[in-house]
C-alpha cells in the first residue's frame, strides 16, 4: 500500500522554454499544478506528497528568477489555503526556512497553522532545503541538544530531522527526465522506489500520477532481503 510519495518537481523552466514563455511563467504554471495533483493523490487513497519545491542550491539562480519564485511562493500559501481548509489538507515545510523572505514565510507559517489540525492529506513543501544540509543540522543539533555520550542509533538520530514523525517516502517520482536525486531527502528515500518520467511538471497531472502508481505497485519491495519464495 503506498501512502507517501515525495517529487522532484523538475522541468518548469524547460516546459516555459519550449513556449517562449518565461522561466517565472513555467514556474507559476507548475505552481497551479500541485493542487490537482494534491486532489488525484488523495483520490487514490494517498495519505501525504512531500514536494521538493526550492533546494539550497536554487539561491545561486538569478534573482529575479528567484524573487519570482518567492513571490510565487507566497501566493501560493496565501491563494491555496481555503481549499486546504476545505478539503482537510495540512501543509508543513522542511528546509531552512529561516532563510526565506519574511512575506513569504509570513504567509506558510499563517496556512500552517491554519491546516495543523487537518487530518485527511498532508503537504510537506520543501524550501532552502538540501539532503545534507538536513543531515547536518541534525548532528549539529545533536552536538547542542543531546546529554548522553552513548552511541546515536538510526532511531534516535531520526528524531533530529526536520520532521521526525514524516514516514519514508514509498515513492520517489522524478518529472523532466533527469536521473538523479539532486540532494532530495538523502536520509529518508534509502529504499524509497524510483520512478523517472520525461513529463515536465506542469503537465503532470492525474494520469501521469496514476501510471507512477501503478509502476510501484508491480514492483516487490525487499528491503535487503531476498525474494519471496
């Protein structure tokens, strides 16, 4: 049974290229994505989407490509949120968040606290967020935080992570082709299943999340293990 899926939301600026649109425009339209793909998840029987939106690396982009995508962003927790409360959807962030605009951090931490309590489908949008930096914010929260000098266990060591109670991804979906996992979730997609499609993420909708699906769902997951007799 798949519960969590985690994407990779690549290929905004491409899909904007091949239409002589503007990079800010491909990202305003993969921005308009995530609520249909939010609904066809859920009507799937998917619990959570954790969302790589804007890694620590996208600071080093233009910056009028990245004012845009801020911008973008606070539209989005502002334009999106009764929906969210509509349709009992709670949205959370990973990543240091810290370094976002004030006006666009203003804007998730009032829709988060707003959809804290909703209980029917969870968002985690990742922002200024990168797989090691997450891992060492971890050990150095440990360094600050922890008494004990006994060894760190993969359990304890789970507890330091942006959001502890966030289960692995089942799922890991790549759009726009590329294969590789650009830094995302490091620690969490260990045996997450891979499914790469060529699909920009504007134009990926319903059907491209239903063939993702039904990808995993012939796949046997061992963990380590052998095959089942």
């Amino acid at each position: 049974m798949i519960k969590h899926i985690a994407i990779i939301m690549d290929g905004n600026g491409r899909w904007a290229t091949e239409r002589g649109l503007s990079r800010s425009e491909g990202h305003l339209a993969g921005a308009k994505q995530i609520g249909k793909v939010v609904d066809a998840a859920s009507a799937m029987g998917i619990e959570s989407l954790t969302l790589y939106a804007f890694s620590t690396e996208n600071w080093k982009r233009p910056e009028p490509e990245v004012t845009a995508l801020m911008k973008i962003l606070k539209e989005f927790a502002t334009s999106e949120l009764p929906a969210m409360m509509k349709n009992k959807v709670r949205l959370r962030t990973i990543g240091r968040t810290d370094d976002l605009p004030l006006a666009s951090r203003l804007a998730l931490l009032k829709a988060i606290d707003m959809t804290k309590n909703n209980d029917k489908f969870t968002i985690n949008i990742a922002l200024s967020y990168g797989g090691r930096a997450e891992i060492v914010d971890a050990v150095n929260k440990i360094l600050k935080e922890r008494k004990s000098s006994e060894p760190v266990t993969e359990e304890e060591f789970r507890n330091y992570l942006y959001l502890p109670d966030m289960p692995d991804p089942d799922l890991l979906i790549r759009t726009g082709g590329n294969l590789r996992v650009s830094n995302f979730l490091l620690w969490q997609i260990s045996y997450s299943e891979l499914y790469v499609t060529p699909t920009y993420w504007p134009d990926f909708g319903e059907e491209e999340l239903r063939k993702a699906v039904e990808s995993f769902s012939g796949r046997e997951r061992r963990f380590g293990g052998l095959n089942k007799a």
